[in-house]
C-alpha cells in the first residue's frame, strides 16, 4: 500500500460518531431506528422481569393465604373487591360472582357455577393481557432489526461503490467510510434483535408459566365453589 494512501486512511476517525456523522441520511435514519428500538426493547425487558418477579411474589403470597384454613368470606373481606395483585383479582371475581349469586332469603340464583367461571375466566384474560403486553414489540425487533440494518448494510456499500466510481479510485481511503457504516448498520441491526430474540422467549416461558399459575388456581378455586353449591 503506498505510504500516502495509508496516511489518508490513518487520518480517519473511525469512532462511533465519527462513523455516524460521515454516514449517508439514509444510513443514519436507519441506524437511529435500530437504536430507538434497542432502547425501547431494553426498557420493555427490564420492567417484564420486574413485573414477573412481583407477579409470582404476588401468587405465592396470596396462595399462602388461601390455603391457610382461613374462611373464604373473611378472605374476601380482607384483601376487599377490588385488590391490586392479579392473584386476588382472580379469586376477588369469583367470590364477588359468588355473592351476587345468592338470593336475600339465602338461595342460589340458577347457572351460579358458569358465572362464575367466566368471572374469573375474564379476570385471567385481563391478567394475562398485562403478562403480554410489550412482548409483540420485542418479536417484531427480533424478526426485523437484522434485515432493517442489512438494508443500512446495502445502502452503505452502495455509497462505498458510488465513492469509488466519482474518484476513479479503489483506495482504502476511499472505500473505508461507505463501509465502516455499512457494518456499523449491521452489528446495531444484531444489537437490537439478538437481546429482543432472547429475552421475548424467556418471557414468553415465564408468561405462560404465571397464566398457568392463575388457571389452575381458577380451577382449585372452581372446585371449591362447585363443591358448595352442590351441598347447598
């Protein structure tokens, strides 16, 4: 390599924002995507894992509590209709069924046990619609961050090419600033999807895990109630 080619080479700033500024607008709009959208998955991630941990803290709280012997009616007088952890919602909806279900002289209005199943069925749907919630955004960052930073990869070798073709000059000076952005695009299009990938199938698991949770707890408590109404 002749020494003044190599000079000129050296004499690039090759930093992260040196890269950036040089970048075409094209790449740079797409580098800035890929970053939002890396930001964006992270924060999503933390507060998931925050939010399951609570979630199952929550459950083994409550199913203490539940299964203490201690009567269902003062329970239910305890944590009040309208509680704050998704265990007790659930086991809230059903009780509160439960009581609307009874008439004033103490009898039992006709299809108590299906009400009350679909009371808890609709308390578990909405439970598990916060489980999920953020976990299509980090599917979608997975499956497209890798190609939406190929086409900054594209697009910067395009002007790698359209560098050489104006200079008539092949030279690493020349061709170095098309593609260092074009492999900048591509290592932020892997930085986002790869943790997105990895953390939206660990969270779907322990989403999944937690409904689970709720439903055979729905089921137990299902159980129970059944059991009653049938003696009544």
């Amino acid at each position: 390599m002749e020494p003044n080619v190599l000079a000129a080479a050296q004499e690039i700033d090759f930093s992260l924002l040196a890269i950036f500024g040089r970048a075409s607008f094209t790449v740079q709009l797409v580098m800035l995507l890929l970053t939002l959208a890396s930001f964006w998955s992270w924060s999503i991630i933390i507060r998931k894992f925050i939010a399951y941990r609570f979630a199952r803290r929550e459950g083994a709280v409550f199913d203490r509590a539940f299964w203490s012997g201690e009567p269902l009616d003062e329970l239910f007088d305890a944590i009040g209709p309208a509680p704050s952890g998704a265990s007790q919602k659930i086991f809230a909806a059903g009780m509160l069924e439960w009581r609307r279900s009874h008439r004033q002289d103490g009898g039992l209005i006709a299809g108590a046990q299906a009400r009350i199943d679909r009371s808890m069925d609709v308390a578990i749907a909405k439970e598990s619609e916060r489980l999920d919630a953020g976990l299509p955004f980090l599917a979608t960052v997975g499956s497209t961050a890798p190609f939406v930073g190929l086409f900054g990869t594209v697009w910067g070798i395009k002007v790698a090419f359209e560098g050489i073709a104006m200079s008539q000059n092949t030279s690493l000076a020349v061709v170095a600033p098309g593609i260092s952005e074009a492999l900048m695009a591509t290592g932020l299009g892997l930085l986002a999807a790869i943790p997105a990938v990895v953390a939206y199938n660990k969270l779907s698991a322990d989403s999944d895990r937690i409904r689970a949770g709720y439903e055979a707890f729905a089921d137990e408590f299902a159980t129970i109630l059944s059991r009653q109404l049938d003696a009544d």
